[in-house]
C-alpha cells in the first residue's frame, strides 16, 4: 500500500558567494542597506519536503503518493517525479503562480541568505484527502506546507482513518499552542528535530513525555548524535550512523523522513524504523542537493 505525502514541492536555488558578507555589509549603514554580490556558481534541485520525502521512500522501495500544488512552472517537476516512479495524480497545478521556490546564498564562512517564495503552496488546500483513500493508502503524513492545507488536511486524515505523522518541521512557528495541541491529539505518531521539540514544548505547555502518551510514538531527531524515541513516556536512544562525508545537509531530514514512512507502512517498531532513518540520513548528507543521493546498501 502508498503512503500519502502532505507537503511542499519547491525548486531549491543554491548560490555561492565566494567573500563574506561581512565585509559587504556596513553595521553603521544597515538603515540604508542597498548591497549586491556576484554569485558565480548557481544550482537548481528539486526540493520540498514532500518531493524529498518521496523521493527518499521511493529509493527504498516504496510506493510515494505526494500530495501537493505547483505552478505554472511545475511541469518539469512533475515529469521528474514520474521519471522516478512516484505518482503524481495528488500534484495539483495552479496556471497563474509559479511553484514555490528557495533562494539560498552561502558566504565563504558558510554564513547563509534566504528567501522563499511560497507560490502555489499556499492553494495546497485545494487537494483533498477523502475517505476512499484509506482502501489504497496505509500512512500518512503532514509536512510543512500552507497553513490552511496542514490543518485541512490533518482534520481529512482523521475523517478518512488513515494513520498519520506530524512533521511540522519549520512551519511549527505558524501555530499557536492550541492549534498545535489540535494537530498532535489527531496524529498517530509525531516526528521533530530537537529545536523543533523545545518549540513543540513550549507553545503547547506538554513535555516530550507527555506528548508521547498522546500518540503512539514520538521522535525527536538530534543530527549528528542520532535521534530519541519515545513511546508512552519512555526514552529510547538511537544511535547515529557515521556518513562518509559530510557535504551538505539540505533534506537530511526528509530522507529520514521517508524511511520513517517506510519502516510504518511495513508494520516495524519506531526503534527499527529510527535506524533506517539515521542511516538515510547519513547517506544523504554526502552528496550535495536532496535528491541526488543512491542507495549504496541493500534495502531492507
């Protein structure tokens, strides 16, 4: 069965500015800040989580479902979807918006200037999650994405019984304690990084363990030092696995994402999913752009 992917589709601009950016910038002038820097390298990836997301689950086998809106300069994106083996009848597309996108600008000190221009994410709520899915779909989940799409579409997984993971990833600052509290007391399984927990924590006045005995299971992912589950209030510590290189992490935790989903759909424990997420994780980071990695190990 598919695992239904609520989330964003994005082109992702990568840019190298070869100075700093400090020493472009005057703090006495910052008033009047009027600066342009020459950027000689420029990279376009696929991106989003939902298309990094699928792409990390379809890598490992499974059947991805991205539920999602582009523009109308989408088509590349839903033709390298298709390339890829991941179903594309739940990608919207909007004619008078472009799909969203990210500029990231990098200094020489890895310092970074970014902008997003959300685009046809935020009519995300046009797709609809219906009841008829549960025969097709085993899991889902909720990702960053337009405001309206993530609580419409976390209320429609509810309706429809279809289990579900909430990633607010970094559109948690979008809610409010309540809201937050709406989303965790319909999911099945919630999934942040460690940031993201304290931020979970603060706004919805729950700690981690508390939290975890409102769903079947929580994970709080930690980088490089592996990630935390926990499940009726217990603490389990899942240790890291070791990359290769480290070269860029952009959408590390979407491919943990997608072996999340993987490992779900198959009916694992949350320890044993955690493994395969830390070694996608991993294997990600390795390679530059997020979905430019392979599979380098036999998949489970």
């Amino acid at each position: 069965m598919a695992a239904l992917i609520c989330g964003s589709l994005a082109f992702d601009n990568i840019m190298t500015f070869e100075g700093r950016f400090a020493d472009q910038i005057l703090p006495d002038q910052l008033h009047i800040l009027n600066v342009s820097f020459l950027v000689p390298t420029l990279r376009r990836d696929f991106g989003g989580c939902a298309g990094n997301i699928a792409y990390s689950l379809r890598l490992l086998g499974g059947d991805a479902w991205p539920m999602a809106m582009v523009g109308s300069d989408g088509a590349d994106y839903v033709g390298h979807l298709q390339a890829l083996g991941i179903e594309t009848a739940h990608v919207g597309q909007l004619q008078d918006t472009h799909t969203a996108q990210c500029m990231i600008m990098t200094d020489r000190d890895n310092n970074q200037i970014t902008a997003f221009h959300p685009g046809a994410m935020m009519q995300a709520h046009g797709n609809v999650i219906t009841p008829g899915m549960a025969a097709q779909v085993k899991v889902g989940i909720i990702a960053p994405d337009g405001r309206q799409a993530m609580i419409e579409h976390a209320a429609q997984f509810k309706a429809a019984g279809i289990p579900f993971v909430f990633d607010p990833g970094q559109g948690l600052p979008m809610f409010n304690g309540e809201e937050l509290k709406a989303f965790i007391e319909q999911a099945d399984w919630v999934a942040v990084n460690d940031y993201e927990g304290k931020m979970l924590c603060e706004r919805t006045g729950w700690s981690l363990d508390e939290i975890s005995r409102k769903v079947r299971g929580l994970i709080v992912t930690l980088g490089a030092q592996g990630c935390e589950v926990w499940e009726d209030g217990r603490r389990t510590a899942v240790a890291s696995v070791k990359p290769a290189a480290i070269v860029d992490p952009t959408g590390c935790g979407d491919a943990w994402r997608g072996a999340l989903l993987f490992g779900l759909e198959r009916g694992w424990d949350l320890v044993r999913c955690a493994e395969l997420g830390n070694r996608m994780g991993a294997l990600k980071i390795a390679h530059r752009g997020p979905q430019n990695y392979v599979l380098d190990f036999v998949q489970p």
